[in-house]
C-alpha cells in the first residue's frame, strides 16, 4: 500500500483507483468459481493487489480535495465507513455460506465493485495536488518485503514443525525493517518521512488504530475457533488443519437364544442319527411327543 500510494502521488491517483477497481471484479469472479485450489490463491493474490492500488489512493484524494476542518470530517467519515465495512464483512461472509455455496462471498462484491467503479470514473477529479518528485523505488521494494515476511511468520509460529521457518521469516522481517529505515534515512525523496514518527499526534493514532484493528482481527481469528473442541490453548492449531473424528463403531447386538428354536434342532439332529443308524428306538429314548398320547402334551408344552 505504501509503495503503490506513492505511485498514486506521482502518476495519477484516479488512474490508481479506476485500475485497483477495474482489476477487482475479474479477481472476485476467478477467486468465486476457482477449479482448483491454486487458481483460488492466485486470484487472491490478484484481489490483494487490486485492494492495495484502490486503498491508499482514497485517503490521499481525500486529503488532496479537502483542507481544514473539512478533511478532519472527510478523514473521520472514511475511517468510520471502512472500520463499519470491516466488521460488518465476516458477518455478511458467514451469512452467505450459511445458505449458499463458498464462492458467493466473492460474487456478493461485485456489484459494489462496478458501482465504485462507474463513480470513480464519473465523480474522482484527475491530477490533484499530484507530486513531480521521483518515487523511491528500493524503499517501495523493501516495504512490501518486510511486511510478508512479518506477517508470514506470525501465520507459522503457532504452527508445529514450523519453528525453522518462523525464525527465517523473522530475520528477514528485521532485516528488510532495518534496511527500510536506513534508506528513508538516506533518501533525496524518502517514500515515508520518519520525523513524523516522533511527534506525539503520530503515536496516538497509531496506538489508536491498532488496538481497534487488532482487536477486530483477534475476534475473527478466535472466533473460527470452534469452543466445543478446543480451549484456548490448542485454539491456533485448530484453525491451520483440522483433525477428523473417528466414526464411533455401531454396537453389535447380540441374538438372543431361542430356547424354542434349539429344541426343535436338537430334537431333528437327534431323529436323523435314529433314522441313519436304522435301529428301532429303544424304551424310554424316545423323545417327548412321538408317541401319539403325548403329541397333545408336547404341542401344549411348546405353545406355553
């Protein structure tokens, strides 16, 4: 955002935005029906550039169009309306995959982006307030350097294996953070003026900003955390890669003997040995109800 600001300043910030916007709307379409998962990263990629050309360059029209009072109002009416758009996204985005498939968050921008698009065109005025100073093009490269590999290392640090790459990560965070500085330093045209970073006034909006914009993305990572599975200690594990239950084996119940059944086979097994053996029965082995007085005792016995 820093470096393509300062591009704004000094070749155009309308020129900026309509490209940021123009280039949104193929980025939300390719990200919505993506056949794979490298297309949909590559279209994310593509929709971070487009939001870092159109950002910055809303803030700096605003203090190009306006002075006095009226850019403190513009200034406060831009923070309240992106900090509002901020929250209220992962609402709209849990809303929509709540009904529809996963790629309608992405369509759902859309139209929002067509409409900024024919606005900027049509109402942003060209060629205010721009600069004729050089852009500071190895400052603008170390930025965006040192603010991946920060960001990187965050994402990988509660990530386990990954305790060699965070610590790379961080080294080339603290060095591009390092050169930065020493650059802005030495720099005929700096892209960012580090006295500003002394004054008080600099440090207020900052810390401001950054508890409100932190706490916004501390309760949206915490809140992909499922609390009936984990607590908070295993919360960051959770949210990189997700362990799946082992379906519970169904209880096999046994069949219950049938006193009934095992009778009557005993009874058959114990005719066919009797009719194999070809001998006649003898007194007393014969079994119950073969006799023609006792059927009517045997058929009562097994209907009880």
């Amino acid at each position: 955002m820093l470096y393509l600001g300062a591009i704004g300043d000094r070749y155009g910030r309308k020129l900026l935005l309509v490209l940021g916007m123009a280039l949104s709307v193929p980025a939300c379409l390719l990200a919505a029906y993506a056949p794979s998962t490298a297309v949909l990263v590559a279209a994310r990629l593509v929709g971070g550039l487009s939001a870092g050309t159109a950002y910055p360059t809303t803030l700096a029209l605003v203090t190009a169009l306006w002075a006095g009072p009226a850019r403190t109002r513009a200034i406060a009416l831009w923070s309240g309306i992106g900090s509002a758009l901020a929250a209220l996204g992962p609402l709209v985005s849990g809303l929509l995959l709540e009904y529809f498939w996963w790629g309608s968050v992405f369509v759902f921008t859309v139209p929002f982006a067509v409409i900024a698009l024919v606005m900027a065109i049509v109402y942003v005025p060209a060629h205010v307030n721009e600069s004729t100073s050089a852009v500071d093009n190895l400052g603008g490269i170390l930025s965006p350097v040192l603010v991946t590999a920060l960001i990187l290392a965050i994402n990988l640090a509660p990530v386990p294996g990954k305790g060699v790459a965070t610590v790379a990560l961080t080294a080339v965070a603290a060095a591009a953070a390092a050169a930065f500085v020493l650059r802005q330093r030495r720099a005929a045209n700096p892209m960012y003026d580090l006295h500003i970073a002394g004054r008080r006034v600099f440090w207020v909006a900052a810390v401001g900003g950054l508890i409100v914009f932190g706490s916004l993305m501390a309760s949206s990572w915490c809140s992909s955390c499922s609390p009936a599975r984990t607590t908070s200690s295993d919360c960051s594990a959770n949210t990189t890669k997700q362990t799946p239950r082992r379906p519970r084996r169904a209880r096999q119940q046994r069949p219950r003997p049938n006193k009934g059944a095992a009778e009557a086979g005993a009874l058959r097994a114990q005719l066919s040995r009797r009719r194999d053996a070809g001998r006649p029965w003898a007194w007393g082995q014969r079994p119950l109800g073969i006799w023609p007085h006792q059927r009517g005792a045997r058929r009562s016995s097994v209907e009880g």
